[in-house]
C-alpha cells in the first residue's frame, strides 16, 4: 500500500504533502468520517538524532498536541486528535489553505508596513490567547506564519511550546530557528512571554525588511550578534518602527508589553492613528452623518422614517429611499459600538442550500430575509431593520439594510444617491472609484468611493441588489490605506450576499 493510499487510523485518507520541514512533514487529508479535509503532520526525523534527543521529540509532539488543544481562537490552528503509531505520533489538525508568511516573502518579497501590522495584530492574538491559556510558544517565526486567499492569519507549529504546568526538559540540538531567538534565550535558555514577544518583533522586522534582524552567514556570527550587538537598522518599516525596536529590546523586562504592542500596531494598520483618534474618527462619522439628515431633511427627511418604519405612503420617490437608507446605515453602523453589541455568531448555519463558507468567515442569517458571510470575531447589532458590523478593533464597517420596493434600476438608483449626496456637500473630497452594474443572480449596481471624514480618508463601497419584492443595501467601508489589504474580505462579502428567496418579504 503506497503512503497516498494509506488509511491512517482507519479514517484518515492521506492525500498529498503540503509541508515539510527538518522534524517532519505536513499531508492534506481527508476525514472519512466527518468527511471533509485535515492536516496530518507527520513526525520524520532526521537520522543524526541521538536516542535520547528522539525521546525528547516524541515527547516534544505530544506536547504540541496538548499546548494547542488547549486554545480555541481563530488564529490559532484548531487540533482535531492525536494518532498513536509504533514509533511516532501523529497529530490531526484544522486544514488551513495557505501560504507561510515565509513563502510570501519569499516569493512576493517584503509586505507594506500597514499590511504587515495586520498580519501581526493576528499573530499577537494568537500568542495572547496562548499566554492567557499558559502556554508558550517559544518557535515564533514567518515559517509558523500562515496567510489564507481569504486574509486569515494563523499561528501553527506548537512543537517547542511548554505549558506552566510541565516540567522544564532539556533538549540538545532541539532549539528555535536561532534568527528568531531572543537573546535570553541563546545565552540562558529561558522562555517567557517577553521572549516570544522578542521573536514576534523579529518576524515582523523580516515582513517588512526581507531580511532577519540579524542576518550573518552561519549559525555561529547569528548567536554572537545576537549576544553582543544591536539589531540591523530599520530601513523599511515606517510606522512600524516604533514597536519592533520595542519588541526588540535586548532586556525583557524593558520589552514592549502585549498591550503597548497592540496599541502601536492598531496605530500602523489605521494609518498611525491612536486608539483615541480612530474612536474620534467613528464619532465624526456618527456627527458627519447627523448632520447630512438634516441638511437633507426638507427633501428626503420622510424617505429616513420610511426607510425605518416601512412606510412609503405620501409621494417619496424610490431614489430618495435608497438614499435614506444609505444615510440610515452610515448613521447606525458608522458610529461606536453599543455595550450591547456582541461577537457574531459562529455556529450559525447559512441560508438553506448554500455553500459552506471560506475559513475566517461565518454567516449571518435572518430568517426569511438575507444572509451574508461576516468575519469571524466581528461584533453585531441591530438598529431598526438595519444589521451592522464592525471589526472590534475599529475602522472596518459592514452593514446590510432592507428597504422597500423601488422602481429604478439599481444603476440609476446608485447614480441618483451619488448626485444626490455630493451636491449635498455630504461627502468631502469625495472621488468615484466606479459606479458599474454587478453580473449577480438579480440586478445589482455597485458604487466604489472615497471621502474624507473626521481627519481620515474612508473606502466605501455601495452594492444595491434589486429583489422582486425589496432592494438591499450592503455598505462596506474602511480607511483608505486599509481597503486594498481587506480587498479579499470584501470580495467574500460580496460574494456571499443572499437575498431572500421569492415570495418572502424582507424582515
């Protein structure tokens, strides 16, 4: 029987290698039972261990297994089982379509401050949640980095990590990538959270320099730099300076702090805004949008209460509606979150008879009305008919609004709310991206636009679906410098649309 043909555990169909690396490789399977894919690593090692070093491994693979099972976060790699062979266990785990942050720098060459202070808020989460749960994971690197098609980062590879429950267990020749290593580490051989803290600011410096903090051409002058001089300079990390010289310090108890590295890093994926800045920002679009109600009153003031209560009676215009739905939605969603706002649920199935959603997002349904793909760990609320969803973190914004019939096209509808807005001077320094019709199951329009609110320049989009019995409004928006990043996020957004079936109204 060949190793693809395997039936591992009588369950498990090994497919094809996706990883490999100098302890062992990585298969795509498939679960036979629950029928669907898995990530079987398969531990290999290399003939120069010692028989005790091979002890310390199969000890060190449990021990991945037990560290990361106790996690349950969405950038951490989900462990499904342990399988016991006659020499080596095997560890089933979630199956993660992706690429190593490695690889993309590898291949794609050195990310953009901003995207990389993404990448590592998810990796900082990651080790968070891991801290929290006592866990260590003490291999941080862009190799144990991975990066889904649908933004999705997560953080694998727990073989190194120890709980605060075990006992310390020596093992020579068993170490982390030496590039990575905090200093501590190489000269004492301690771990703590500061030190993986230290080797998240290495790996950040790698996304965006291309390069180690310490990159020499043996081992040997890596661990000497290490113990005796500074990191490289930064040439490349703009607004990420700041907090991976922090992360950087050579003593740890002067190392930046989990919350001082989350503040700075929210600061460099928002455009190095404070946490008090963006929320001043969602305020200003909150007041921003008051203000356009009333400045549009006299024309479209009854189009919002309609557009609230359902009530189309007294002559107000299908482009007005469309219009106060809009406004309705920037209003209710645009703004801070209220203390009854909650994370979206994840167990949640979607409308009937659709397809299982990428990793990273799940559904949010309303029975007899519309369904729509939404982050994981976003919040929601509800405000009239209008749903609302924001990333907690701030700055991204999706809201979906049934409205009330309309007899436009959703390209002239969108046209009409476009010239309807900027000759109310509601969108400063607003620039049309697009105004295209969209090739959907119903006719769609989608309006692509940026304007400046409250000192920050906004990235919205406008898709108007048009239903036989209502039209649908789905706004999404970011900062500018954010939109580009979460591009394949919108995209699932948009994909993932699901207006009711005939026949229903929209609730």
């Amino acid at each position: 029987m060949t190793e693809t043909t395997a039936l591992i555990a009588g369950r498990y169909q090994l497919l094809e290698p996706v990883g490999k690396g100098g302890m062992g490789r990585v298969w795509l399977a498939r679960d036979e039972v629950l029928h669907r894919q898995v990530a079987i690593k398969e531990v290999v090692p290399p003939a120069w261990l010692t028989k005790t070093e091979r002890g310390q491994l199969r000890e060190l693979t449990l021990r991945e297994a037990r560290a990361a099972a106790r996690l349950n976060h969405p950038n951490v790699v989900k462990i499904y089982d342990v399988l016991h062979s006659e020499k080596w266990p095997w560890i089933v785990m979630e199956y993660v379509p992706s690429r190593s942050l490695h690889k993309v720098l590898e291949e794609d060459g050195p990310l953009p401050p901003q995207i990389a202070a993404e990448v590592g808020l998810a990796v900082l989460a990651a080790l968070q949640a891991a801290h929290d749960a006592g866990v260590l994971h003490r291999d941080v690197k862009p190799h144990n980095v991975l990066i889904g098609p649908d933004g999705r980062v997560v953080l694998t590879d727990f073989g190194l990590a120890t709980l605060d429950t075990d006992g310390a267990i020596t093992r020579p020749g068993l170490i982390a990538t030496p590039q990575y290593l905090a200093p501590e580490r190489a000269r004492l051989g301690l771990s703590s959270v500061e030190s993986d803290l230290w080797s998240l600011g290495a790996t950040l410096y790698a996304a965006v320099e291309g390069r180690t903090p310490y990159a020499r051409p043996s081992v040997v002058e890596t661990l000497t730099a290490l113990a005796t001089q500074e990191p490289d300079p930064l040439l490349q990390a703009g607004p990420l300076k700041p907090v991976i010289e922090g992360l950087l310090r050579r003593d740890p108890k002067t190392r930046m702090t989990s919350a001082e590295v989350e503040r700075l890093l929210t600061r460099a994926a928002n455009g190095q805004s404070t946490d008090g800045d963006a929320r001043r920002r969602r305020r200003m679009r909150f007041i921003l949008a008051a203000v356009l109600i009333a400045a549009l009153a006299a024309g479209s003031g009854a189009a919002v209460a309609a557009a609230r209560t359902g009530d189309t009676d007294g002559g107000t215009d299908p482009a007005s509606l469309l219009s106060a739905s809009i406004q309705a939605g920037v209003v209710a969603c645009e703004q801070v979150a209220p203390v009854d706002a909650h994370p979206v649920p994840t167990d949640r199935p979607g409308p009937p008879g659709t397809p299982k959603l990428v990793t990273g997002f799940t559904w949010y349904f309303r029975p007899g009305s519309f369904g729509v793909g939404v982050p994981v760990g976003w919040n929601s609320w509800a405000v009239g008919a209008t749903a609302c969803f924001t990333d907690p973190r701030g700055g991204r914004v999706l809201a979906v609004d049934p409205i009330r019939p309309s007899t436009q096209d959703p390209l002239d509808g969108a046209r009409a709310e476009e010239n309807r807005l900027v000759g109310a001077g509601a969108l400063p320094g607003y620039q049309l991206v697009h105004l295209k019709a969209l090739s959907m199951a119903l006719p769609a329009a989608e309006w692509e636009f940026t304007f400046d609110s409250g000192g920050a320049r906004r990235h919205a989009v406008v898709i108007v679906v048009s239903h036989p019995l209502a039209d649908f409004v789905v706004y999404w928006a970011t900062d500018e410098a954010d939109f580009t990043p979460n591009r394949a996020l919108y995209d699932v957004v948009r994909a993932s649309f699901r207006p009711p079936p005939p026949g229903a109204a929209p609730r």
